[in-house]
C-alpha cells in the first residue's frame, strides 16, 4: 500500500484491511472484489490484484515465503527495492532499497545530478545504495534512510539543520539541496473524453458492469462506458429504451499518471430493463442505499454519493 502513497493515506486502509484479512491464508480465500471493495479509494489498483495473486502463489506453495531476492521478485508486483526491503526488516538479511524517499537523500548527499528516472542516474544510485548498506541492524538502517528522506530530507523545504548527516552532504555543502533531485521533464498529459451511462431503475438502483482484469480500474465495477454521444444514444436503444430520456450531468475530470479523464455521467431513468442484456458476471445492479461489496474507484463512488445526495 506504501508504494507511491503516503503513510497517512494509508493507515485507514491497512488497519481495514487487516481487520478483514489478517493473514495471507484469508486473503487467498477472499475474492478479487471483496479485496478491491477494500482498496477502493487508494488507488494504483494493480497493487490490490497483485498482492491478492501473490497471497493465492504463497498458499498453493505451502505457506512459505520467499527469503531471497530472486524468489521475491518472482511474485507479482514485488520490485527489486520492495523485495530488498521485505529482506532487510523483515529477516534482516543484508540487501539494498531505492525508492523515492532514498532517492532523494542518496541523490542530495552525493548531488548527483539529473532525473532519476534516467537509466544511468538509476544505476548510480544503485550503485550507491548498496555501497551504504551495512552488514549490520540492517533492517534499523533501511527503516532509517527511508524516514530520513519522508521526514527531513523532504522533497520540498527540507530539515537540513536538523539532518544527522548534513555535515557529510555535498548538495548542501554545495548549495544544491533545491536542485536535487531534479524533476521529471514535464510531459503534457493526454486527454480522453467518456460517458458514463447511469441506468437507474425503479428500485433506486444503477447499473453497473465490470471492467476488465487489467488496464485502468482493472476489475473495478463502473458505469458502462462510451466514447461519443452517438454509440451511447446507440447503446441505449439496443437495451429497448426507445426514445431515451437522457439527462446530461456536467463534466468532471478524474487526473491518472499518464492522463486526464473527462467524464460525462448520463442519468437515464429506466421503469422496466430487459435482464437478457445483462451477464452475470460482468453486471449487477447496485443498490446505492445498501451495503455493497464490490470495488468502486473513487469518481464511480462520488458518483453514486451524488444520486444518493443531490445537494
């Protein structure tokens, strides 16, 4: 849950989490959707499905977990740093650790310059991390360095007179502490525009289908999607609903990574829907006043919040 999100972001998540699957035998047994409904809201859902695969892997091999980093990193989602860290505090088995925060303080103490993301400044900094990993209170170190960079060595307005190591640190020394690490060269994120078809029946409940195992929101439920006005009117009368009384909600944008999501809901209120469109597996009709428990991402669930609460 830690990678690529924020301690405080976390903690309502894991401690839910663990309240319903306290250990790796009940999360193999768990389904898909119960382990998203869980993660819905965190984002970057493929860390969900990959823990939930890595959970079932574990179990059908006996229980026993990997202590290597080959064998960690065989597991799906486990990267070379995150697999150097389950070593490191976990067994306390020497091995190196480069995510963000280390990054940060490897690449301002050393001032090596340039985007980590580079191919060579990667490898220096590996090279570096291993260089400072000690034999000894291995996973103290690890814990440490990833603190020093979360806490004090912050990537906007850093601690450095209260750094430990400040002394030793040339971005300092050197008056680089700003430069360090430098950004991503900024890239102007795509745009894709969707509607979201909200078929609401006469029970106050909307349909929903799932999306597919991977890509984005992979195995997710959401509003069916369409790319133009045209192929949902479309749609619409394929389902029977001939002429469809469409109302058009405005526009929201939902930012990935990569691009932005704008998105229009589409509320069409439906007395009667024929089942045989519907696949069981693939759809369902939401009770939006019950408890569910199938994985929402997070613009589906402010959505729904919405047509539950119109003010």
């Amino acid at each position: 849950m830690l990678q690529q999100t924020q301690v405080t972001t976390v903690i309502p998540y894991f401690e839910r989490f663990i309240e319903k699957l306290p250990d790796v035998e009940n999360l193999a047994a768990a389904s898909i959707d119960d382990v998203l409904n869980l993660w819905s809201g965190l984002g970057y859902y493929a860390r969900g499905r990959n823990l939930h695969k890595t959970a079932r892997l574990i179990v059908d091999q006996g229980g026993q977990f990997p202590i290597d980093l080959d064998g960690l990193c065989a597991l799906p989602g486990i990267g070379k740093s995150t697999a150097g860290a389950i070593l490191a505090m976990a067994f306390s088995i020497r091995a190196s650790i480069l995510d963000g925060n280390v990054k940060r303080v490897l690449a301002r103490f050393h001032a090596v310059t340039g985007w980590s993301g580079d191919a060579r400044v990667n490898k220096e900094l590996w090279r570096l991390s291993d260089e400072a990993t000690p034999e000894n209170r291995v996973g103290d170190y690890t814990q440490a360095i990833m603190d020093l960079g979360a806490s004090v060595c912050k990537r906007k307005s850093p601690d450095c007179f209260g750094c430990p190591v400040r002394e030793g640190c040339i971005g300092y020394r050197d008056g680089l502490i700003d430069e360090i690490p430098m950004p991503r060269p900024t890239k102007k994120l795509l745009e894709k525009k969707v509607y979201f078809l909200i078929l609401r029946n006469k029970e106050g409940r909307v349909l929903l289908e799932k999306r597919p195992p991977t890509g984005i929101w992979g195995g997710l439920w959401s509003f069916p999607e369409y790319t133009d006005k045209v192929e949902l009117v479309e749609q619409c009368i394929k389902y029977s609903i001939e002429p469809p009384d469409l109302l058009w909600m405005n526009q929201h944008r939902h930012t990935f990574s990569h691009y932005h999501l704008d998105y229009t809901p589409v509320l069409l209120e439906c007395s009667a829907f024929p089942n045989h469109v519907m696949d069981k597996a693939e759809h369902l009709w939401y009770g939006i006043s019950k408890k569910n428990t199938c994985g929402l991402p997070a613009p589906i669930r402010r959505l729904i919040q919405q047509l539950e609460n119109p003010d």
